[in-house]
C-alpha cells in the first residue's frame, strides 16, 4: 500500500541499498555482509574518506581523578590516551565518568563541545544509571584548516581524493578510547567493573552528530549509535534535500569535514553513488536513533526521517524490524520507539536539549542497549 512515506522516497530516487554495484540483487540475509562491506568502502572513497589501516597501539595514563564527582555520584577521570604506530604518535585526553552506585552501566561515548562534561547535563546522565565518556573533538584534530597535519592527521598525510576528512578523523579518535576501554576491561579493571561496554552508543549533536554517525556505523563494537540534529553529511538525505546541501558543504568550514572526492565527483545530490541511508544502513542490525527538529531547516527534518525509513531494508533483511512507522511523516513529541531504529521530532530550533536526552535514554533503557 503507497503511503505518504513510501510515496516520498520513490519521488526522491535513491540508489538502492539491496543492488550490489554489479547490479545483482541482495537477496537474502548472507548477502548482507558483502553489501556492508561494499557499502563501507563507498563510503569511505567518496564521503568520509579513507581511515588508517596499520597496526597501532593504545595505552592509558589517569592524569586526574575526582571520586565525588557530581556531589560524590561519580568517579571522573581524567585520561591521557596515547596512540602509536611504528613511525608517529598522538596523545589526546578524555573524561570518564563511573557512576558508583551501579554495577554493569551502559556507556554513553559523547562528542563534547566542551572538554568538560557540563554539570547540569553530566548528573542527569549519571541519574538514569549510565556512564560517560566524554571527548572534547577538537582535543583529537582542530576544525580548521590546519592542511591536516595537527593531532590525528600526523598519522596520514592526506591526499586530495579520497583521504579521511576531519569527521572520520573525529570517529578514529573516540574508536581508539573504545579500544583502551575494552583492553581495560579484559585486563580486569577494578574500576571498570561499574560500566558494560557491550552497551556503548555513541552519540553526537550536529557536526558531532555527522562524526557520531560515521564513527558508529563503522564500527560494530558500538551497540547503538545517536545522531542529533545532524542533516546534511549526517543523518538527512540529499536527495530533494531542502537547507543545506553538497554545494553549501563544499564551502570553507565544512569542506574539510569530509574527502575531497566527495565534491569533485559530484556536483549535484542525484550524481552521488550512495544516499545516506547508505551510512544508516551500516548499523544493521544494531540500534540507530536520530533526533531531529522542527524548525531546524537547514538540517531539514523531513530527510533526515526519510532516511531512517529507507534505512530499513537492511534490518529487515538481518530479521528485525528498523524504522517502525504509520506510513505518515512525523508529528512533534510523537517519538517512534518500537524498532531497531528509533526516531523522534522535537519542536523548536537547533539543539540537543533535555527532551532529546530523555527519549534517546528511554529508548536505551526499553531496547536493553
Ligand atoms: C553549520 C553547518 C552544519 C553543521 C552545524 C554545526 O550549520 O552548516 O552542517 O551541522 O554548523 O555543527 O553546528
């Protein structure tokens, strides 16, 4: 039956997530992880670009640490990671807080605007019984134009076409504190015994929703994974996409977020190879949440709910249910919470703001994730 949802998708034309390159069909649930593979690599030449692929190793210094952090509701620690290759090395520090009244808490891995987890924001978390971790993004490469050489891009002189733009740099760092986070804890950490990585989201508001998304489709060792407000190069699609779009990305500031085949090979939305749904479609059949908002037109709302829709094929070919709707676009405060992605529409302007929070961790605490 057409619905005002399937109606809009077919009038935006996207590529077809379930079509290998090659033109065969992906018909049944094996054929996924050759499409996700397919599709990653897409991604990375002409969106994201490419990620360093040689061995590194990670370790962990506590440079500070506070054991009545939020009125003595936490241990918060403040951590040098120190992550080296053969040939370069980078050290970067981020904020766990350990919430102490709880065993096994699920994670938030959240990229900050700020170095410090604000307090208002960092006790409610605490509150509803998770764990944080908190990275300020510019501590692993600024978001300038620096010609990619500070923090992260030492590792990687970039290339023109299809090397990793500041975003995927953003993701390497927060996926290198989950691969110390992860050897803690096999190592036994005492102090680590209060969270359970196996329910770790990572989460972004923005730029940092765009960064969320790349970081935690990629990688399978996040259980779900939060964009907010992320639109253009984030969760919205492009195609018929109303605000922002290729061109206005392609302009200083946000150019660098991405790799440079992104804007030489396409100048218009319909000549690009994948949609985002592409990128949604990663998570597959992990949990995805975007958020998004009413008046938040440069993100525009409508595509970045339509992507979650054409999302899901992939989770219904993997056996589970993604974006569980009416067939109707949303309606503000009506969050859709049932599937493996969950979405919801806020009323008012560009914000990641306390009704956000509460759904995305209602949401968490219904799906166990
Ligand atoms: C600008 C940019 C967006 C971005 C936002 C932000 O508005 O055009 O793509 O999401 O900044 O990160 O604040």
């Amino acid at each position: 039956m057409d619905t005002q949802v399937s109606q809009e998708l077919c009038s935006r034309k996207l590529p077809d997530l379930l079509t290998f390159t090659d033109g065969t069909a992906v018909k049944e649930r094996k054929d996924w992880s050759k499409r996700r593979k397919e599709i990653e690599q897409l991604l990375q030449r002409e969106f994201c670009g490419t990620y360093p692929d040689f061995p590194l190793t990670v370790s962990g210094e506590v440079v500070r640490e506070d054991n009545s952090g939020f009125g003595g509701k936490a241990l918060i620690q403040t951590i040098m990671l120190h992550v080296k290759s053969s040939y370069s090395y980078l050290t970067f520090p981020f904020q766990l807080c350990l919430p102490k009244r709880r065993a096994d808490a699920p994670v938030f891995f959240y990229f900050s605007f700020t170095p410090v987890i604000a307090d208002g924001l960092g006790e409610e978390i605490l509150d509803n019984g998770f764990g944080i971790v908190n990275l300020y993004y510019q501590d692993v490469t600024s978001d300038k134009d620096d010609e990619f050489a500070s923090g992260a891009g030492r590792f990687y002189s970039r290339n023109s076409f299809d090397s990793w733009g500041k975003l995927a740099m953003w993701a390497w760092g927060m996926q290198r504190i989950m691969d110390y986070l992860f050897k803690e804890c096999e190592n036994g950490s005492v102090k680590l015994k209060s969270l359970d990585l196996t329910k770790s989201a990572v989460m972004g508001h923005s730029r940092l929703g765009k960064a969320a998304l790349i970081c935690g489709t990629m990688d399978e060792r996040f259980s779900l994974v939060v964009s907010n407000d992320s639109g253009g190069g984030g969760a919205a699609l492009f195609r018929k996409k109303t605000g922002e779009g290729i061109q206005d990305l392609a302009k200083h500031g946000s150019r660098i977020w991405f790799c440079e085949n992104f804007f030489k090979n396409h100048a218009t939305p319909e000549e690009l190879p994948f949609d985002q749904h592409f990128l949604l479609a990663l998570t597959a059949p992990r949990h995805l949440y975007v958020c998004s908002a009413t008046e938040d037109d440069w993100a525009d709302p409508l595509s970045e709910y339509l992507a979650c829709a054409a999302a899901t094929p992939a989770y219904e070919i993997l056996g589970c249910k993604g974006l569980i709707t009416d067939g109707k676009f949303a309606s503000p405060e009506v969050p859709y919470h049932e599937g493996s992605i969950g979405y919801h529409l806020r009323t008012g302007t560009h914000h990641l703001g306390r009704y956000d929070w509460q759904q995305i961790m209602e949401y968490r605490r219904k799906h166990n994730v």
